[in-house]
C-alpha cells in the first residue's frame, strides 16, 4: 500500500513540477521544451514500477520496467540477433528495394499524363487497403527467411512511395516549367535541376511513412513462419512462454529502431530539402 | 472522363500482368499433374523439369497454359478464381455458414468498429485536453508524434494474451488493438485541427466576448473537421489492420485473420486470396463511407472545396 501511496506522490508531484515548467517564464527555451516530455516518460515509468511492485501485479500481466530492463541487459545477443535478422535483413532490404522500385516507376509513369492519372487513384486506393494479410502468400512463395519478409516490405512501401513521387513530381507549376524550356533544358535536364528537387518534399513524406510500414510489415510477416530467429518469432514465441519480459524487451528494440530509423530518414530530409519553408527554422 | 478510362487501363494492365504471372508460378504443379494423369510432357520427369526455368517449360507445353488458370491449389490463383471463391462464400452461402466470408468479415468488421470508437473518442479527448493545457501539450504530444514511428502492432500478441489471462476474450482484445492503432492519428490531426483558426479568427471571438466553451463549440470544432475525418481515415484502415493482426496469434477460429491463417496452414491459396480480397473491399469500403460522410457534412457546413 505505500508503494502505491508513493506512485500516486510522485505522479502529482511529475504533474506539479512540469505545470510550473510549462507556464513559468522559461517554457520556450529548448531545456524546457526538451526535459518536459522527459519528465512525463520518467513519472510514468516510476509509476508503472511502483504501482507493479505494490500491487504485486503478476509478471504474466505487466512486467515492471526494472524487469524488462535487467531482461533487455541480460539478452542482448538474442536481441541482436533477432534485430539483425528482423530489420536489417527483413526490414531495411525490402526498404530500399522498394523504395527504389517505387522511385523508379513513379518517374516512368510521370513520362505519360494518361498513365498517371489512371496510377494515382488505383495506388491510392491500394495504399489503403490492409496490405500486411499478403504475408502468407508471400510467405508461402519466398520461404521462411528473410526473403519473404523482405518481400512483405517491398510490396508494403511500394504504394505509398509510388503515390507521393508521382504527386511531388507534378509539383512544378507551368512558369517554372516553361523558363527551363526557354533555356532549351532536355527533359533529363529539366528533370534533375527542376521537378525532381521540387518532388523532394513529397518524396520524403512517402518515404518517412515507408519507415514504419517496414517494421511493421517484417514483423507481422514474421508471424505466419519464420526461422528460430527474428523479432517477430521472439514475440510469438515469449507471448506463448508467458515470458512477457522478453516480449517487452523486443517491443522497446522495436522502438527504438523505429523511431532511429524514422530519424534517419527525417535528416536525411533536413539536409536535401534544406530551401524548403518547412525546414527554415 | 478521361480520368475514369485511364483508371480501368490501369486496373486491366494489373490483372493481365496477372494472368500471365500465373503462367510461371504455376506451370511446375500442373506439368506434374498431368504426368500423372498419362499426358506426355516434355521434358518427362519432375526432377529434370526442376531445374528448368518456368517461362521455358511454358514454351514447351503450350498445351498446359489452360491449366494454370484452373489448379485447384494453387501457388497464385487466377483472378477468376478468386472472384469465383468470392461470390460463392458470400452471396452462396448462408451467412451463419461457417464458411461464410460475411460471417468471418463481420466478426473483423464488428471488432473494428468497436476499437474504432473507442480510439477515436479517446484520441479527440486527449487532442482537446492538449489543444487547452500547455501542460497535457508539453507532456504528451512529443510521446504521441514519436508512437507514430514505432511498430506499436507488435503490442498486438501480448495484448491478446495478457486480456486472456484476466479472463477478457472474444470481441475485447481485437477491440483494444484497433483502439490503440486509430487512438495516435486521431490525436495527431485532431490538435493539428483544433490549432488550426488563425490569430485573426481567435481575435474576432475576443471581441466578441466569446467565452472559452464558445470559441471551442463555434470556431476550434468546425475548423478541425477537415483534418479530423482526413485521420479517421487513416485511422479506420489501422483499425481494420489490427483487428485482423489481432486474430493472427491466438489461432482464433473466425474472422478474415482467422481464415488467412487456415488458408495458410492447409496450403488453400483461393482462400487466402479471397479473403485478403474481403478484407480490402471491407477497408475500400470503410474509407469510402467515410469519405462520403465527409463530404455531406463539409457541404453542410459550407467548407466543400
């Protein structure tokens, strides 16, 4: 009962201290902006912990955070492995294959305006649809390993990618167009120096949304058969051993490399795109 | 016009790159198939034929094309195929069948919404506690944008494991799952939505001795319906996700993840692929409904574009 006393101290405290960060004086400088989410995560995770020990919830149920932590500590070579196998392999090659092929259309599409407009509504259309339930197909024709993740992600991130290039490409308005013609540009000129720069924002839209529909297309796919390793199989297979630490340990690798790769991506962007208003500070 | 005529290119480019993938996928089974029934295949025996290259034994057997549109099992159905498997588990079956794909839908399509609204109403309270508390903003939006980038579906296992446990099973976990997939998009673009009057909107209400309940219910409310349903899209298509990513694990017995599940454990690919088909035209549909609300209640609060 006194842990749980103490969680609820400490929420209100976290609570009181960032009520008087945030409309104090100071709340616009970085510090502040960057320590007021960060307190919140740490209340949270205080209070998780202690409201897991007095309670004494069981582990089958919420692990506490000092658990998943001493499990994540403990089994970093699993977790390595399982993140090489699951998005290295899996997840980063399908990335860039499809991503690429995405590209690579979108610009060949772009040639035709009749093409185009006969793309865009189908693959928006399919970039809607819940292309995850392709897994066992694609898993059935690629095998267990990584080949049939990879293909999970290749088809996943192909329409999202294909639909922002050919929308960024189409981004040039006809004055821009027309000053390139006056200076007698080819089409490939007027491709590189012109439209694609100006797709780039759209292009990075679609690929910043390909980020996580790979993590999660490589680990769901993982579900339909897998080999002993991989993420995706981890979590299966602790979820069944009731070894919820071990799930929970994958699900912050998860995390993690989501939102890194996610980052990743987003720099990247910041360093092309750097004329774009949005990027202006 | 020309739009509608260059979609249906589109759409019959897609299905003849079908038909003729099926050429290939599934020459192997039906050459070995007919070796069996007395047919004379060229060249004769399954393993000499195994390590010749698809498009080449196609050639040889030209007699054999017909064949790899009808296989009953197999590696990629005909598009007929799959619309045949469609219309016989929907419209020839009854629907307490089973074998119904409007059964398994609307065991899918019931954990869906459930989870939808729950996630949606949860996502517009927390937006409108962030859009009026700097404190719930500075705390929580950077939490909400980064769940964004992370595969929070992995969750999916646990949660249904963990509920099951406590005893909670059937339609519930499902629901959780699609709840916390639609709960972060909503957030996101319901705060971007409330934020969106500018300076000069909020100004006129000042004037207007507007209280803060009047200026959310007359200005911040409406001006944020655009961006509202433009993420109950995207958040009813992760709906739908999660509540068949929610079947996957448990080896549930109904439901289209259910019957993706099956299909893939006994090798029946017409089943699969119709149900991947059910599922899709279930999410078409979905958006599409939504997208039809959407426009009714733009025009009738005069922001149609």
């Amino acid at each position: 009962m006194m842990l749980v006393a103490l969680a609820f101290v400490l929420w209100l405290l976290g609570w009181w201290i960032n009520t008087r960060l945030a409309e104090g004086p100071v709340a616009q400088t970085r510090v502040v902006r960057l320590a007021v989410p960060l307190i919140f995560g740490a209340t949270i995770l205080l209070v998780w912990e202690l409201l897991v020990r007095g309670l004494q919830v069981p582990l089958v149920i919420l692990p506490a955070p000092s658990l998943i932590a001493a499990r994540f500590m403990a089994s970093l070579p699993i977790l390595w492995q399982d993140f090489v196998q699951t998005f290295v392999k899996g997840a980063l090659s399908g990335y860039l294959i499809g991503c690429s092929a995405a590209f690579l259309m979108a610009v060949a599409v772009d040639r035709s305006d009749f093409l185009r407009r006969g793309l865009l509504p189908v693959g928006n259309f399919v970039a809607a649809l819940p292309i995850v339930g392709t897994a066992p197909i694609l898993v059935m024709w690629f095998g267990f390993d990584w080949q049939s993740k990879a293909a999970v992600v290749v088809v996943m991130v192909f329409f999202p990618v294909l639909v922002n290039t050919v929308a960024g490409l189409r981004e040039t308005s006809a004055m821009q167009r027309d000053l390139m013609e006056t200076y007698a540009a080819s089409y490939w000129q007027g491709f590189f120096k012109l439209r694609l720069p100006a797709a780039m924002p759209f292009i990075f839209n679609g690929l910043k949304i390909a980020t996580t529909l790979a993590l999660i297309g490589a680990i769901v796919a993982e579900f339909f058969g897998s080999p002993t390793v991989g993420m995706g199989f981890r979590i299966s297979t602790s979820v069944g051993q009731l070894a919820l630490d071990m799930v929970w340990a994958e699900i912050v690798v998860a995390a993690l490399a989501g939102s890194l790769f996610y980052g990743l991506v987003a720099l990247i962007e910041k360093a092309v795109t750097f004329w774009h208003p949005s990027q202006r500070g | 016009m020309r739009s509608v005529l260059a979609v249906l290119t589109v759409v019959a480019a897609i299905v003849a790159i079908w038909y003729a993938a099926c050429l290939p996928m599934n020459i192997k089974g039906v050459l070995t198939e007919a070796e069996r029934a007395g047919a004379v295949v060229s060249p004769e025996g399954a393993a000499a034929r195994r390590a010749m290259s698809p498009w080449a034994l196609v050639a040889r057997n030209g007699f054999a094309i017909p064949a790899t549109w009808e296989q009953e099992r197999p590696r990629l159905p005909a598009p007929h195929q799959v619309a045949v498997e469609l219309w016989q588990t929907t419209v020839n079956k009854k629907i307490t069948s089973k074998r119904s794909l409007v059964y398994h839908g609307w065991v899918t399509l019931s954990a869906t919404l459930l989870g939808f609204a729950i996630g949606t109403g949860l996502g517009i309270l927390l937006a409108v506690g962030i859009v009026h508390s700097r404190v719930m903003d500075m705390s929580v939006m950077p939490w909400a944008i980064v769940s964004q980038t992370i595969p929070i579906i992995a969750l999916a296992p646990m949660i249904i494991v963990v509920l099951y446990s406590v005893g909670v099973q059937g339609i519930i976990p499902k629901a959780v799952i699609s709840a916390y997939l639609s709960f972060f998009p909503v957030v996101v673009g319901m705060v971007k939505g409330l934020r969106s009057p500018g300076p000069m909107q909020l100004d006129l209400l000042k004037t207007y001795f507007a209280s803060g309940g009047q200026v959310f219910w007359k200005l911040r409310l409406p001006a944020s319906m655009p961006y509202l349903f433009a993420s109950l899209k995207i958040g009813i298509a992760a709906s739908l996700v999660g509540a068949i990513v929610g079947e996957l694990p448990t080896g549930a017995v109904a439901g289209l993840g259910a019957r993706l599940l099956a299909g893939s454990y006994y090798g029946q690919t017409v089943q699969i692929w119709a149900a991947l088909f059910a599922a899709a035209i279930l999410a078409a549909c979905l958006v599409g409904l939504l997208g039809l609300i959407e426009r009714v209640t733009l025009k009738r609060m005069g922001m149609a574009a």
